[in-house]
C-alpha cells in the first residue's frame, strides 16, 4: 500500500468515532497500512493530540469489530494521529495544516500522498477543496485524493452545482464518493455472482426471472437528525444513492476481468436504460408513506410527526416503494421493485430474485411455489435458494426447501474499512462515480416534483410493521407479490 498522509475534516464527529477509526484500525491490524502513515484530524474543538489520540482509542473500545487487546500495538496505531483545530473559513489554518501535514511527512520519510477526508456536511465540501488548493495542501509532487460523504446534491441541480465546484479543484478520478453500500461485503459479491457461476448466468435474464425486490427496511426512526431528514426523506436518504447502486450492481452485465473504469461504465449503462417515470404518471409507479405511532418489537414508538425536530404535520416520506424497468435485451419486461422504510418490522437488507414458472403449468402444479434467490445483504450475508420438492406427506402439494449457502470466512470487514482501503490504493471500482450519482438524480427528480407538488399520495403506516399497504397494488398490478420474509 502506498504510504499517505490521511488528513480528516471532521474529525471530532460520530462517523468518525464510530466508522472512520475502527476502519483505520482495523486496516492496521491486518497489515494494510504501511507502518508510517499519518492521521491529521481536524474540527472545531480545541483538543491536543493526546485528548484526540484518548477518543481515538476509547472509539476503538466502543465500536470496532475487533477490540484492541495488544496494548503495543494499539499505541503503535494511535502514536500516527495528530489534532489541528481548523476554521473552515480560515485561510491561516489551512497554512497551518499544510506545515503539519509536510512536518509529519518529513518525520516519517512520507511520499506526499494525501488523502483528504471529508467528514463534514455538503455545504463545506467547495470551501474546503478550494482551501485545500489555494493552501498549496494539494500541490505536492505524491496523488491528492478527495474523499467524500453522501449526500451528494439534493436534487439533480444542486448535484450538479456540487460536482462543478469540486471540479474546479479536483480531477473525476481524484473524487472518491463514498456510497456505503457498496462496501458492504455482500454487495461486493454482487460483481462477481453471476459471471463466475454458470448455474446463475444460465438463468440471469428475462428468460427466466419474473421479477426482482430490492428491499432496505430498517427498525430506527429518525433518530436524532431531524432537521437533515425532515429535508432529504426516504427518496433523498435511500434511494436516491444506496437503493439505485444496489440496482445497478445486480444488473449490470460485467465482464470477468472488470476493472474500475469497466464495472463503473457498465453501471451508468443500467442507469442510461431505466425508463424514465413520466410527469404525472410517478403516482401510478411510486409509493409513499409515513411511519405513524406503533411498537417495535413490543416497545411503543410515537409516529414521524411527533418526533422532536419534525414539525408538525411535516409530509416528509420515511417509506418509498417504486416499480423500475430497465430498457435492455437482459432485462426488457422484468419489474424491479424498490422499497425502503424507517419503522419498520426488522432491519433488513435484501434481494429477491423470483424465477418464472415452468412454461407448461398446469393443475396441481399451478399451486407450485416460484424458485427464489435471495440474497440477504444485512444482517446476513447468504445466499438461498428456494426450490420445491414434493411434500412425503401429501403428494398433491409441493413443500419449498431452503438451500442456504454462506461463506465459511470468520470474520468479514466493514463497508467502511473495505472503501478505505480501495481509496488509499486507489482502487475506485466501488465507489460512485459522477455519472452514475447524476443519472440517479435524474431519474429521482421527476419523483422530488410530483413528491413536493403533492400529486403522489402520502400513506401513514404504522411503525412495526411492512409499511403502507398501498405499496401491494406495486406488485399486483403485474399478478406478483412482495416476498416478506420468506
Ligand atoms: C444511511 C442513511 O446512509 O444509511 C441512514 O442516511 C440509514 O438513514 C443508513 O439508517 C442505513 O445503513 P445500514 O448500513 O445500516 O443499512
């Protein structure tokens, strides 16, 4: 791995202390950091570096998968980490940095590789990139990389603007969009599946597939980021980024031997084939719903617009579910069903994958239940395979037997940790490219106006459950059904 400087914005936030570190550490653990690396974090708080390397290593404590338990070796990690307090406005802290970031590169024998993680809200991405440039912070002979978090625009114009400001700065192949999605594990799978399976290839197209669900519930409400949720929504939150990739690297037909530019191109082809939704027929394709008061796993939860920060009689959307089309020779006739949703039953991320029934079907064999794939993406990561057998019992009926496949691999890393690690080699391959971000918002958008123009019906449903019934008409208009939990 190339030696870096890693140079955070945000670095006395909750991702920080809950993702970012426990990625470092356990890239270190595994020997995936080059012994000489350097962190700077930056934010707002006067903290020294000691205070700074404490959180660091309390973060591990609390949220890492593997707990420090050499205490050598922790130390060797945290000695990298050093504290700057940095006005983002302040020109005079980005000299500042620049002196750290060279000093710590001169200490360590570094290449002046930097990369710079922002950890920070949207609105400060420009001002940071233009700082970082006007410093010289950027300048220097090593790569400069831009790592940044979602969300990227809040609609297809203000993505655009966002793109064009950081553009000035900084190259498309220095831009590392995170999507964590995409780092999860199972997810990476997804680009290999089908190729290297012949078994799954055989039947990977509208031949054989009846449909496909893509499901994100999650059991949270809100939590305590009212005034960005109220804002964004289901649509902006999940949909928009996460539920679209998750699409994307199910269909996309990659070659083999992908690489970064291939696996990224033959993305943006899925998104430049899905039927754009017409004005004023998004209601016909795309549900709503709001969570309304309810219980999760018998504890009562109040509903969305009692929750505090949320205004009242807010029609923000917590739940969205909507029917997709991809115009292509794979893929032509197949629906997509897309959902997502706070308050719901469980947390759960998943695909499932129905195959058509046998052609000639007839009598008893009517009843026969469809083949499934499903596989789950979180909590977790398997693979099933629903096939029919004859029940011994009663041999009129059929009984669906369950051939679950998981990997034997002890432990597996985090989203986080895996995108890390790709940035710092530069492997961008699972990362959002822009042309991807901007067809998604492009595809979203017509569904943001007919949302704010109130033409597409807000449903309560209540928290604990599977969300509006409104979202079944989805999937029977086509003669399916949505699989729960099956
Ligand atoms: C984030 C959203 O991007 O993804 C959150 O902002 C959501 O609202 C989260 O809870 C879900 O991620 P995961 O990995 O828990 O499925």
């Amino acid at each position: 791995m190339n030696a870096a400087s890693f140079v955070l914005f945000g670095a006395t936030g909750d991702l920080a202390k809950r993702k970012i570190y426990p990625a470092l550490y356990n890239l270190f653990v595994d020997g995936k950091l080059s012994e000489g690396f350097s962190v700077v974090g930056l934010g707002r708080r006067a903290w020294s570096d000691e205070t700074f390397q404490a959180n660091v290593e309390q973060a591990l404590y609390d949220f890492s998968r593997r707990k420090p338990a050499d205490r050598g070796e922790l130390a060797r990690f945290v000695r990298a980490f050093r504290f700057q307090v940095l006005d983002i406005d302040r020109a005079e802290d980005y000299a500042q940095l620049r002196e750290l970031v060279e000093r710590r590169e001169r200490e360590l024998g570094l290449t002046p590789n930097r990369m710079f993680y922002l950890s920070v809200g949207p609105e400060y991405f420009g001002t940071i990139a233009n700082h970082i440039e006007a410093s010289g912070l950027g300048g220097a002979d090593g790569w400069k990389r831009l790592v940044i978090e979602k969300p990227f625009g809040h609609d297809l114009a203000s993505a655009r603007a966002l793109n064009a400001k950081l553009g000035e700065t900084f190259a498309e192949e220095e831009i590392y969009r995170i999507d964590h999605y995409l780092g999860k594990p199972m997810v990476q799978k997804l680009e290999l599946l089908q190729q290297s399976n012949p078994v799954l290839q055989a039947l990977w197209s509208n031949h054989y597939i009846a449909n496909v669900q893509i499901t994100a519930s999650e059991t949270v409400g809100v939590e305590t980021r009212a005034g960005y949720y109220d804002r964004a929504g289901a649509i902006r939150d999940m949909f928009q980024n996460h539920m679209l990739q998750l699409l994307m690297m199910l269909t996309a037909q990659l070659p083999k031997n992908s690489t970064a530019e291939t696996v990224r191109f033959k993305k943006k082809k899925v998104m430049e084939a899905l039927d754009p939704l017409q004005q004023g027929q998004v209601a016909a394709s795309v549900v709503r719903g709001q969570y309304a008061a309810g219980a999760i796993a018998g504890v009562p939860v109040a509903g969305y617009a009692d929750e505090p920060g949320i205004p009242a009689g807010s029609t923000n959307d917590t739940y969205v579910a909507a029917r997709l089309t991809i115009d292509d020779a794979f893929w032509r006739g197949v629906p997509f069903y897309i959902r997502t949703g706070k308050r719901l039953q469980a947390k759960s991320t998943r695909i499932v994958i129905e195959f058509k029934p046998p052609l000639k079907q007839s009598g008893a064999d009517a009843a026969q239940p469809p083949n499934l794939l499903i596989i789950d993406i979180n909590p977790n990561e398997t693979i099933t395979l629903q096939l029919n057998a004859r029940d011994t019992q009663d041999k009129a009926r059929f009984r669906p037997l369950h051939l679950d496949l998981r990997d034997d691999a002890e432990e597996t890393p985090e989203a986080y940790e895996n995108l890390i690690g790709d940035a710092l080699r530069g492997d961008a391959t699972f990362f959002a490219h822009w042309d991807e971000v901007e067809l998604s918002w492009r595809w979203v958008q017509p569904i943001l106006e007919a949302f704010a123009d109130g033409e597409v019906p807000l449903h309560p449903y209540e928290a604990g459950g599977h969300g509006p019934a409104a979202a079944d008409a989805l999937t029977a208009r086509d003669g399916y059904r949505w699989w729960q939990g099956e």
